[in-house]
C-alpha cells in the first residue's frame, strides 16, 4: 500500500480535488479525505456513509455476525488484494490569492454612454437607427443596475428589463447581438431555441444556454453572471395551433424559460454539456444576465394586419382592406395581443418588457452594407487580392445590380455573400496566374451577364476580360 499513498499525497499542482460521490470542488464542501483505491471523499459524504451503514435495521440485533453491527452480511473488505492503479480522479482549477486581489469590483464607468455605443454601433451596422438606439439605452441601464446593486444606492432595487427583437430574415438581428458583446467585452452565448425541448426529453435542456455562457466566460461564474444570453430563431416555440399531444418543444420550452428569465439559480456542469457527466457542477444566478431573443416571426404580419383592418373595417370612414398589404414596415406596428394571437404565452411577454423591431433592408441599404461597414465584403475582397498586389474596385452600377439580385432572393443580406461569390469565383481563380495583372474593376455588365470585368496589365491601358 506504500506505492499506492505516495501516488494518493503526491502534489496536485494548483488543483483542488473533487468529491467523487456529490462531486463538489475541496474549496466548496471543506476538507477532502482520500480513502483506499484512489478516491476522493469530502467528509460529509464520508459521514452520511457511516450513517447509513450505523443505523438499525428490522432483522434485530445482528452484533455477533462477522461485519459491523447492524448490518447483515458487511464486512470490511481486504484491500490487500486491490490493484495499486489509482482511477484518474477529478480536479479543478485553484483560483491564486493573486488573481483574487487583481479581481476589481464591477465599474459601470467601463460601459460606455448611450450615445457613444451607438456611435460605435454605427461603424458595422448599416441602418436600424431604431434598433441600435434602444439596444443602446437597454443596455446601458442594465449595468448601472449591476453597479447599483454594487453599491446599494439609496436602497433602491432595479429590475431586469430583456429584450425582445423582431425583424425579416438578414436584417442584421444576430450581428447586432454579436457586435454589442465584442464593444462590451462581455461574454456571450448564442443558442438556438429550435434545439431545446422540455427536460427529459431528446434535446438541449433549457438549462444548456446558461452552461454556453459560463463555458463563454471561462467558467469564471462571477463573470458569465453579468454575460448576455441570445436565444435566436425564438418564434419556434411558439405555441402549436390544433395539437393534440404534449408540446415538448414549444409552450412547454417557454414556461421552461421563465425562471431563467426572471432570476433563479442553475446548477450547470463545468466543462461539459450534460448533468449526467462526472464532473464538477457550478451555481449560476441568473438575476444579472441579460437575456436577448430574437426571431423573424413569419406571417406575423398577417395577424397585424387582420387586427388593424377589424379596426378600420366598418362604417363611413373604414380604410381599404388592402391598405396595409404593401406597407414593408408593418412589424413596426407590432403589440403584445399580436404576439400572443401567434402563439406567445403571457407570462413569456412579460418578462419581455423591450420589445422592437428592425427593418427589411431596401436596395439603397443593402449598397451601403456592401461598402460602408469596417468589416464589409468588399474590403475584405480587397484585403484578399491585394496579398496578390491586384487592386479591386467595383462600379456603382455593379453596387446596384447585386442589390437588385440580393432583394429578389429576399434573405436579406445574407444573400450578398451569396452573390459576391458566385461572381469572384472566376477571377479569384484567374488572378494568380498572372503577375501582371495590376488592377481589376467589377462592371455592371459583369453582374448581368452581360460582359466581363475591366482588367488593367502594369503599364498598359485597360481592357475588358471576355
């Protein structure tokens, strides 16, 4: 047993054991003692064993019998005979006292105003002056109840508003989220809502998009609990209409979220993605996260506009029934009855209190995204020819012929990519073949089919590529 004690007291290395029966890290359950065979046990586990094996039992006084008194047929087991290969045991990282003293408590100076994040909104999102404004103010104001919470002004509590965005499909709804975090600099989660179902049956639990934000922050639990939480594609559990069986990935999904909504704890497993896996569980409050949802929310637009043609349907001053069928804005319009005639549960809605909406991107904002944006397509198919020392440049007319093509495929501007690609295909391939090629200039025609892109030689005047 002397080998298998010098392995057991050997150095961890700035870990700290894990209890391998209720498997709480040594710095939450106290002293871990290490039993025969290798294995880890925090001493309330150990006493909670004693106290099993101690009590009485219906079969009397067994006391004479080989083993421990009151218990039938135990007795301790020779470990003479058991293998010295201690089992791979858990750990966990130890947090230093250095890195506990450089901690600073939150400051909501760090978060910039209003204004000044939507100034930096604005260098990689084209258009949604709406959107990014109240994005702005929610977000803003959801820190300084962090830091007032912080410092206990005035005793007063500020509750939790979320978020709730509707927009078309490519109108920019997960960027935004994405662009926010990255000014922020806190950590982040994106989940889908189509992947989670009620808990026992085959998906994502609801509890995993809080495990996403802690693995997002590092399992640092004090910092993914002032993390920000994206549920996309939230219009997917909306209530089913005429089902008659139990609606495991919808309504249920929503009553799911409500505690995770409003503030509770979650106990979310470190480092893995399921309960069931043998490692150390973390205690999560979800008070300070701030959850975003987010959705393209088809037909809703019929349901809004059968509301407003009830309203202005009889009498001398009834509005035409088709009034509102060419109006692209009509999301605007929006109300909570709207959403709770599409399929929203009450209690869901109110825990949404911001709710806006983004607009579907016209042919004049689709040119500004292609060009505008610090990241936008263009530059970076720029960046990648001048690696090759090929200049780029596109003709206004190009700009709008690929907007014109990106709005009949009605995506939004995912289809710009889409477009792009399909049209740089032949010249990312051509262009190394030639050193000589010093500048190439994408042509309306090009776009259209309906001639080919002006090639410049080093040196020589331009010609058109057939």
């Amino acid at each position: 047993m002397s080998d298998v004690e010098d392995k057991i007291n050997k150095d961890d290395d700035g870990y700290e054991k894990i209890c391998y029966m209720c498997r709480r890290p040594e710095s939450k359950c106290g002293q871990i003692i290490n039993v025969p065979g290798g294995f880890d046990i925090c001493t309330d586990c150990l006493q909670k064993t004693f106290d099993t094996m101690q009590t009485g039992n219906p079969f009397g006084d067994l006391s004479g019998m080989s083993g421990i008194p009151g218990m039938p047929n135990i007795s301790f087991v020779n470990m003479d005979g058991m293998p010295t290969d201690i089992p791979q045991r858990q750990k966990l990282k130890k947090k230093s006292k250095e890195e506990k003293k450089d901690k600073k408590p939150f400051d909501i100076k760090q978060i910039p105003a209003p204004h000044k994040l939507k100034a930096q909104l604005d260098e990689y999102i084209i258009g949604q002056e709406h959107a990014k404004k109240v994005v702005s103010v929610a977000v803003y104001n959801h820190y300084k109840r962090l830091g007032n919470k912080d410092s206990l002004l005035n005793n007063v509590d500020i509750e939790k508003s979320n978020l709730l965005m509707i927009g078309p499909t490519g109108s920019g709804k997960t960027y935004l989220v994405k662009t926010l975090a990255k000014l922020l600099d806190v950590p982040l989660a994106i989940t889908d809502a189509t992947s989670l179902t009620e808990a026992g049956y085959i998906g994502d639990d609801i509890e995993s998009v809080v495990t996403k934000l802690l693995a997002a922050a590092d399992n640092d639990v004090e910092r993914a609990e002032r993390g920000i939480i994206f549920i996309d594609e939230i219009d997917k559990i909306a209530k089913k209409k005429n089902v008659h069986s139990r609606d495991v990935s919808g309504e249920s999904v929503q009553q799911g979220l409500l505690k995770l909504l409003e503030g509770s704890d979650v106990e979310v497993p470190v480092g893995a993605n399921s309960k069931n896996a043998m490692v150390p569980l973390a205690t999560v409050n979800t008070s300070n996260i701030l959850f975003i949802c987010g959705g393209a929310f088809p037909d809703l637009e019929i349901t809004i506009k059968e509301r407003l043609n009830k309203q202005s349907s009889m009498g001398f001053n009834s509005d035409l029934k088709d009034k509102y069928d060419k109006d692209k804005n009509i999301l605007e319009k929006v109300t909570v009855e709207d959403l709770r005639t599409y399929g929203m549960i009450p209690e869901f809605l109110g825990r949404m209190p911001i709710i806006y909406t983004l607009q579907e991107l016209n042919e004049e904002m689709l040119v500004r995204v292609l060009k505008e944006p610090r990241n936008a397509i263009l530059k970076q198919y720029e960046q990648l020819l001048a690696m090759d020392e090929v200049k780029l440049e596109f003709s206004d007319g190009a700009l709008e012929a690929i907007a014109k093509k990106a709005l009949e495929k009605d995506t939004g501007a995912r289809a710009l990519r889409a477009i792009i690609e399909e049209f740089m295909l032949d010249i990312m391939y051509e262009i190394p073949k030639d050193d000589n090629i010093g500048k190439v200039t994408i042509t309306k025609e090009y776009i259209e089919k309906t001639g080919g892109p002006v090639i410049e030689m080093r040196g020589c005047p331009a010609i058109e590529a057939k």
